[in-house]
C-alpha cells in the first residue's frame, strides 16, 4: 500500500484505549496499513523467554517465581526486539507503558537510539454508550452467534436467526456495573500517562465510537501526519 512509503522513519506509536474500544482491530489494520509491527508486553516476554535471550532468562526467573517481571527486564527485551529487522517501520506499542515512569523510561531508551514516541493515540470513547454497548450482549448458546439487547436483536424474539436455537448466554462480567468499573479503572490507571504524552506534545486523541473503517481511516490519517 501507498501509505506505507510516506513512513520517513520507524514509528513509534502507543495506543491507548479501554476494553472494548477495538484497540486489538485498528492495531492489526495499522499493521496491514503501514507495515507496523504490534508488540505486546505478554507476546514479547514469551518470545523473549523462548529464544532464551539474557532478558529472556532474567524474565523467566522472575516468572517462575511468581514474581512481576521489573520494567528494566522488560526494557531490556524491547530493546532487542526494536533491533530486529521486521519492525523496521516501526512499532505499535500494546500494553507498556503503563505509567508515567514507565513512559519516561522508554523515552530513555528510545533516545539512545536517536528515536522518541512518535505518537500516543487515545482512543476516546463515550462511556455511558461504552456500558449499553457491552452490558447488552449476548450469544446462541447452541451456534455462538452474537446479539445486542439494543443493537441486534433476533429477528424472532428468543430464536437465533443462524441455527433456530432458543438457549441463550450472557457472560457475567458483560453486566452494566462490571463495564463501569472497568472503565473506571482503565481511565485512573490512563490519566497519568495521558498527561504525560500530552505534556510532550505528542498525544493524539481520536473519537472511537464511530464505525470501525472510519475510526481506521481517522487514524490512518494521523499516522501519515506524525510521521511525516
Ligand atoms: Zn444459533
């Protein structure tokens, strides 16, 4: 894709969203849009430990412990993983950093390679509207098909429109209250490091209750913007 070659040098982009505001699906498009590469702390850390890398031992001690595995250890392996030649053009950070302090450890680390955050992008939702969204699911319990109390309901109340099953499941921690203190506790954890990229200049905040190509094309836009 065109888009790709308008990338001047690696990106390094911090995606910032609650559960549920599709972080994982406009990850996997800047992939295919941009040829970034997504990392995420728990796939690092496997890969990590698998290749049997220093970090990577460091890492499984602390694990098999039962220990957190320190920001420094997980510094360590991100750095190895960003010398590697596929995230070339850049990377789609997923997970880390979580706090300020840990924002401000990778800018050290990126600024002895001459590199910085190129954009932290928040992915804004509508948390009243986040809470009907997920709190109304519900699935076939015979075929898995997917329904909304509001937003897509079976064409014959109580029968799936697929396989004609009348059983129905809803996951207990996809009730009103559950979503509420999920956000909630996503936006105390966030607010920090929001402030934070913010200060640097380098935040960027896109409206993601919008239909997901959109919301792709929204940040697409920004990429091409921050990276030129
Ligand atoms: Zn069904």
């Amino acid at each position: 894709m065109s888009d790709a070659e308008t990338l001047t040098k690696a990106a390094v982009l911090i995606l910032l969203g609650p559960p549920g505001a599709g972080k994982g699906t406009q990850a996997r498009m800047l992939e295919e849009d941009f040829g970034l590469v997504q990392l995420s702390t728990g796939d690092l850390l496997r890969a990590a430990v698998a290749a049997g890398t220093e970090a990577g031992k460091r890492a499984k001690a602390v694990m098999e412990a039962g220990g957190l595995v320190s920001d420094d250890i997980v510094l360590a392996i991100l750095k190895d993983r960003m010398a590697q030649p596929d995230v070339a053009r850049g990377i789609i950070l997923d997970g880390f950093p979580r706090t300020a302090g840990q924002a401000a450890a990778l800018d050290a680390l990126l600024a002895e390679a001459g590199q910085r955050v190129t954009a932290a992008i928040s992915l804004e939702v509508d948390d009243e509207a986040m809470v009907g969204r997920v709190s109304g699911r519900y699935t076939c319990g015979t075929c898995g098909e997917g329904y909304h109390d509001e937003f897509k309901k079976p064409a014959v109340a109580g029968t799936c429109d697929k396989c004609g099953g009348t059983a129905f499941k809803r996951r207990a921690d996809d009730n009103a209250e559950t979503v509420r203190e999920r956000l909630k506790a996503y936006h105390d954890q966030t607010a920090p490091l929001i402030a934070y990229y913010d200060k640097l200049g380098v935040l960027e905040r896109i409206d993601a209750m919008g239909p997901i190509a959109q919301i792709r094309t929204g940040l697409g836009a920004i990429v091409n913007r921050v990276s030129a």
